[in-house]
C-alpha cells in the first residue's frame, strides 16, 4: 500500500487541530505535550478509521464481526495485509492508533481471576486510520497523510485542509465540576494493611518488588476534552493522549515509554523512584537530592531495570541490550521521577506485536518477578486495573510502534472518571511515604477534576 502525504500550511497549534475533530467518532490524538526534543518529537492525530478492532479475552471484533481468535496474531494479520514501505524521516504515517489494557495479560499469562471487572472496556482497541495528521515540533511542520482506503487520497486530504482552514475559534460554554469528591477503592488503613501485605510476601521469598495500586474515582459534568486541555496545561508530558473511542473517553498524561521500536531498534524506558515538587526552589533542590541519592529508590529501579532487559533479550539479538541511562532525573509539574533507558536490536525473526507481546505489561508497573507481582495485584486490588497501566500508542504499518505506560490517565465513562496511582513496595518501604506518593501522583488528576 502507498501513502500519499502533503504539508499542511497553517497558523493553528495542533492541540487547536485536533480540537476541530474531537467529537468525530473513533478519533485519537497522541500528543507530545511536554516537547523533550529527544522523546517527544512528533505528534498525532487520528481520522477517519477504515478497519477498527477490539479484543477480548478469547473474542475479536474487526469492523463490527465478531469471532474467536488471539488478538496478537489477528494485529499481524492487518499489519501485514497493509504493510507499507516507508521512506520518511517520519516514524509513523499510516496504521492504527489505540491501546492494549493491562488485563490483557490474562491472554498471555495464567493470571487469576480474583479481582471484580467492574468496568467494561475492551482488553484491546484500534482504529486503523485512512488519515493521520502529523506535526515535527523540532522543524515545525504538520503533513497529512492518506491511505485511500475509504475516498480517494487526494479527495480525503483536501476535506481535512478546508475544515481546518475554515475554522473559527469560538468560545464555548462548559460545564465546570464544583466541590468534586473523590472515593477509592481502599480506605487509607486497608491500604497501609495492603502494603504490609505486599512486604510480607517479600519476606517470604515471593517478590523483590510489587507495583501496589488504589483506584479513585468521581462524577464528571465537564466536556472530556476540556478536561484534557487542562491537564496538558498543568502537567505537560511527552506521551500524553486522548481517545474518543465508543462510549468512554481516555485522558492521558503519561511521562513513560512502554515500548519504542524503530527500524528494528527497540527501546523502553522505565520509570521508578518518585519525590513531589516543592513549594519553591529550595525545597526543589532539597527533593531532587533526596531522589538522587536514595539508595532505596535507585535499588527500585536497578531492579525493574535487570526485569526489563531480561524482556528484551527474549526478543533481541544476543548481546545487543544497552543500559544508556540509568538514573536519569526527570521533572514534571508535580513530581520529580528518577528513568532508566533500555535498548537493543530485534531479531530477524521476531516482529514488533511478537516483541510487544514478550514484554507486556511493563515490569515498573508490575513488580519482579512479574507473573507472581501480577497474582498478587489481583489478590490484593480488589477491583481489575483495566486501561490503567496498559499502554496507549501507535502500531505503523512498516512495523514501527511506540506505546506509552497508562499512568497519569483518567477513563471517563457514562459519567463517572476513574484513574489509578502507586507506586513500588519493596523490602524497604515506609507503609505511610508509599500511601503519600500515591497522592502525589493524583494531585494533578485531582486538580482538572
């Protein structure tokens, strides 16, 4: 399949594109908010899905028919009926954009079934788009590509262009939420019980390090996006992302890369090790020192980082897994993170939903050794993790992919906005900093909502 792409000539930002479009049905936006040069360099926008698919436990849905069948080898199946040969510099034109929940490990891993599914999403959603928009924020250019599936490319191209260049800001009335409360799945006292829990296994010989998770949640009146619009003001992030997708909405600031893979090159970039921005830039130094130099953090993230280059080396060619960073500090709007970088080189034989498969979910959101950590994140969460701690991103018809780790992110449906926040419990874990961390991780949600 060839794709036919034009530069679009504009003075809109892309946030304000994207907003022309964002009540059209099953359109994405992937969106480097936080512009790192060297993490977040594009960004996209989905339009106009020729071919959706879902995936369940044991079901898949492709335009509407449903079936049974393994929802890793029907992705390769599409990916490989559209395969395309691209020679940009751009890593993604043409495929599918959406995300894989972290409950879709039960189709790989024998996990138990312990914790109630409270809400109802697909283990697996993507549209496969006729149009992505694309903006280079290092050269500061937006393209527009086409597939041609659905009208004809340059047709489809000249319909986008007119209503960007036709639209008009206006302002909107909204409907602001007032005195929100917020309800989690644990009390306070069950969850410091919970974290002695997870220590205890530790002491058993169980783990070394469990991801521990509660879940809030709250009513919502307020228009999705502009929710989004405001969480990517307050907290910019590099692999932010907002879906439209049916009847629920997916609202995501998240720092983390899950998985890149690019011309055969794949990279993850886990996070671990959290302390909260201060007040001013005294207690700023004072946090980010602390960070820096807590054994017990940099000990978190050593072994998340021997978890996840023993995942790549599953899938990558002997002796090609690198550590490039390894305590790397990171700032964000509430919170300072210490990230690892990973890297290494697919095998010949390996393609990029094998190596996503291989390595999902992350291990920083589950623990080491990761199917015990997901056995006990069942036993003790009480309610199904879902989209949270899944990933969002694209999977390119050349085999291109980066995903992200759902964290930071709010599910919004039929009125009601769910999002989770942890952290790592290991050996040396103080119950109550652990249960404090959680919340500093929701202060930004909390604030939009």
């Amino acid at each position: 399949m060839d794709i036919y792409i034009k530069e679009l000539k504009t003075t809109l930002d892309f946030k304000t594109i994207y907003s022309i479009f964002k009540n059209e049905k099953n359109t994405s936006f992937l969106d480097s908010s936080l512009k790192d040069k060297s993490i977040g360099r594009y960004s996209f926008i989905g339009l106009n899905p020729f071919l959706n698919f879902k995936g369940y436990q044991n079901t898949c849905i492709k335009n509407g028919d449903i079936y049974e069948g393994d929802i890793f080898k029907e992705l390769n199946l599409i990916l490989n009926k559209y395969k395309i040969n691209n020679t940009t510099d751009i890593p993604f034109i043409g495929g599918g954009i959406g995300y894989f929940s972290y409950d879709l490990a039960r189709n790989i891993e024998e996990i138990p079934s312990i914790s109630k599914e409270d809400i109802n999403v697909p283990y697996c959603y993507f549209n496969f788009y006729d149009n992505i928009i694309i903006y280079d924020n290092i050269k500061d250019k937006i393209f527009i590509t086409a597939c041609g599936m659905l009208k004809n490319k340059k047709e489809s191209i000249t319909l986008i262009e007119e209503k960007i260049h036709n639209f008009k800001i206006k302002k909107e009335n909204h409907n602001y939420n007032s005195n929100s409360s917020f309800t989690s799945n644990f009390s306070k006292e069950d969850y410091l019980e919970s974290i002695k829990k997870v220590k205890d296994y530790i002491k058993d010989g169980d783990i070394y390090i469990t991801n521990l998770t509660q879940r809030f949640q709250t009513k919502v009146k307020e228009d999705p996006f502009l929710i989004y619009e405001k969480l990517r003001d307050i907290n910019p992030a590099p692999f932010s992302a907002y879906l439209n997708f049916d009847d629920f909405k997916v609202i995501s600031s998240s720092p983390e890369r899950f998985l890149k893979i690019e011309e055969r090159k794949v990279q993850t970039r886990p996070i671990k090790g959290t302390r909260p921005r201060g007040c001013n830039k005294k207690e700023d130094q004072k946090n980010k020192d602390e960070l820096i130099n807590s054994e017990k953090d940099k000990a978190e993230l050593l072994m998340i980082v021997d978890l996840e280059r023993n995942d790549l080396s599953k899938v990558c060619k002997p002796y090609s897994v690198k550590v490039r960073e390894l305590f790397k500090l990171e700032e964000y709007s509430t919170v300072f993170h210490l990230v690892s970088t990973i890297e290494g080189k697919l095998k010949d034989s390996v393609n990029s939903i094998d190596c996503i498969k291989e390595c999902f979910p992350g291990g920083s959101i589950t623990g080491a050794p990761k199917i015990r950590s997901m056995e006990i994140i069942d036993e003790i969460e009480k309610v199904r993790r879902n989209i949270y701690t899944g990933s969002i991103g694209y999977i390119g018809f050349e085999g291109n992919v980066d995903m992200n780790i759902v964290i930071r992110t709010i599910l919004i449906k039929e009125g009601i906005a769910y999002f989770g926040v942890g952290g790592g419990i290991t050996s040396d874990s103080d119950i109550h900093m652990e249960y404090d961390e959680t919340l500093d991780k929701a202060k930004a949600l909390m604030r939009v909502l």
